[in-house]
C-alpha cells in the first residue's frame, strides 16, 4: 500500500498541473524578458552568460541562438562579446594526414559506423572538422566499409508525429548479449530521439528497469506517456506511470515491438555502432574455449569484467548519439531538438522544474512503495 506522504504528494502534482493548464493555457515560445533600468532609453533584454554558455554547450549557432531567444543576431553577437564568448567556434587546423589517423582510431574496432557518428565522437573530444573532410577521411581510411553504406538500401519509415518533448518515451530491452546474461534497458524521446537512458546489466527484472527510468527522469523530467511491450520487466514502469500520470488517459502504452519504431530503429544503430563488437569477443571466447557458459564462476567473471566496460562504451554512445546531426532535421541534434522543444513549449519546462524539486520527495517512496508490490 502507498503512504498517506504520497498519496498527497500525487494531489499535489494533480492540482499544480491544473493551475500550470488553467493559467497558461497554450503557452507560447520562450522570448528572452526586456527589463527597464528606470532612467532613460529603451529597455534591454535579459540574456545571462549561464544562458549563452548554455546554448553553445548544446552546439547552437549564432543565428539559431538569436531564433530561441527572439532576439537579433547583433544582440547575441554583442552579449558574446560582452562575457567573452567566442561568437563563432573555428575549425582545428588539422592536416589530412593527422586527420586520418584520429578517423583510424576512431573506426579501427567498428568500421560500420559513418561519418555523422565519427563526426559526434570527434566534437566530444572538441575536435571540430567540416562534414566534407571526414568523409573523405573515411573513404580514404576505409573506402570498402564506404562502399558498403553507400550500397545500403534505406528503408521507408512511416511519418511520426507527437506533441514535444517529452510527450512519449519509448522504453525496451535489447538482448544481442542474452546469451551471455547481459541485458540492455533503453530508453529514448520520441519526439528528438534524445536517449534519456541505456543501461547494461545481468538481470531482466522489473525492479532494475524501474531504477534505470528513475534515473532519467531526475535528468530529463517525467514524460507524459511511456510505450512498451508486454514484457513483465515493464511492469514497474507502468505502474509507476498510471499512478504518477493517471490510469484512464493511456499513461502507460503496452502492444507489441513493431509499434515501437524510435527504439526499435536505435537498437539496429547500436548494433552496427557498438554491441556487435562485444557479441563477436563473447563468441571468439567461447570458440578458444577460454569462456564455459555452463560454469558459473565464468559468468560471474564476464560480468565482472565487462559489464562496467559495457556501460561505459553505452555512456559513450549515447552521448555520440544525442550530439550526432539528424539528415531529417537539418542537421540539428537529439539534445538541440530536444532543448529547442522545452523553450518552444515553456509548460514543459514549468512541468519538468516543479517534478525535479519534488522528485526527490516521492520518487524514493514511490518506488519503494512499487518494489514492496512486485
């Protein structure tokens, strides 16, 4: 049974949703506030340096900065100027030849990843190089595995559409690496792909699926539906989700994996991108006969030792992934569309500030409270 601390805590949530639709109703873009310094001349727009730093962290241009804020592009130029920013980011001054060699090592373990993730990966290191000079880098470096994308056929995906940020999550769990008990929770935004959580671990139960979804909404807030399968490992989640969210308003949608498209459409990149390497390294052990899947003291090892590599390269791969250009979307990023939604739609943002400062509150006895009933 719940705790009279949080079935309050739910009134609460309910009335503060309420007045944030009553008094905002449909709440326009964020426009960065004009303040009047009382004295003469015109009133000038509030822009903080944490703001700019911000933006610029997220990869945001000049012009697409000056969009968010509805503000002039001269005004973001001069607030740069005036807390020392750079208003433009410059390219590294790399060789070809150098150029090569980072690209190198970069494909050396997986040659199916292209250029927008190489690209990704290099920005987080802050290297920043033209799109044009890193596929030619890759042809160069690897022209086969270039050939080969370039012979792919893509397929045709059916149009997708949902209100903003963070009104569907897709959640799922991969099993490339089930027969060596490791299982893969993720779970991403449908409306910019922004991976919200991936999680490897050696278990399939409800209790680790609902820790790992806890986690991201202390990041990312709490969304306003989630998608999964039938699986019983969701169970907590949907749980969680009816109670939080409200049982009659499909808080919590379960059907099968081909309704799951954003997820299902990640698990095919990071199989080419990441869990292919680790899937062939466990049958190579297996071969040399130096991994026993029917001894037990093996697998604790395997656990062991690669698990903390697995969430590691995962931690690493969702970070490429949410900072890696969108074809689709002009080349902005998960993290970018992400952003660029919260501040288009400010009750998202009001929603997600008044959920964080109570999360801490209810998420503890809540999901203790769902832990003591599965």
């Amino acid at each position: 049974m719940l705790s009279l601390k949080t079935i309050l805590l739910f009134h609460l949530i309910f009335c503060i949703n309420w007045c944030l639709f009553f008094f905002t109703g449909s709440s326009g873009s964020y426009r960065a506030p004009l303040i009047w310094s009382g004295g003469r001349g015109a009133p000038h727009y509030c822009i903080t340096r944490e703001q700019l730093c911000f933006l610029r962290s997220c990869g945001f241009s000049v012009t697409q900065m000056a969009d968010i804020l509805h503000v002039s592009q001269a005004t973001v130029k001069r607030r740069l100027r005036q807390f020392n920013l750079a208003c433009s980011v410059s390219y590294a001054e790399m060789s070809n030849s150098a150029l090569d060699e980072t690209v190198r090592d970069i494909v050396a373990g997986n040659e199916r990843i292209g250029p927008e993730a190489v690209r990704a990966q290099l920005l987080a290191v802050e290297i920043r190089v033209q799109r044009h000079r890193i596929r030619q880098s890759i042809i160069r470096v690897n022209p086969r595995a270039a050939a080969l994308r370039a012979m792919s056929q893509g397929l045709h995906r059916r149009s997708y559409c949902v209100g903003g940020p963070n009104s569907l999550w897709h959640l799922d769990g991969n099993h490339k690496l089930i027969r060596w008990r490791i299982v893969i929770h993720g779970g991403i935004d449908g409306y910019s792909r922004l991976i919200v959580f991936l999680c490897a671990s050696n278990n399939n139960r409800s209790n680790t699926v609902l820790q790992c979804f806890l986690d991201a909404l202390a990041k990312f807030g709490v969304p306003s539906r989630v998608r999964t399968d039938h699986g019983g490992e969701n169970n907590g989640v949907c749980l969680f989700m009816n109670i939080f969210r409200g049982s009659g308003r499909g808080s919590a949608l379960r059907g099968p994996s081909t309704h799951n498209q954003r997820i299902e459409r990640l698990w095919g990149d990071m199989w080419r991108g990441l869990t292919n390497m680790y899937h062939d390294l466990f049958s190579f052990l297996e071969t040399e006969g130096i991994l026993n899947l029917d001894n037990e003291m093996h697998l604790r090892a395997l656990h062991h030792v690669y698990l903390p590599w697995i969430n590691r390269d995962l931690s690493a791969f969702a970070s490429q992934w949410n900072n890696h250009g969108l074809r689709t979307e002009r080349h902005q990023s998960p993290l970018q569309i992400f952003v660029r939604g919260c501040l288009e739609q400010q009750i998202f943002c009001v929603q997600m500030f008044v959920e964080t400062l109570m999360k801490q509150f209810l998420f503890s006895s809540l999901s203790k409270s769902i832990s003591n009933t599965m």
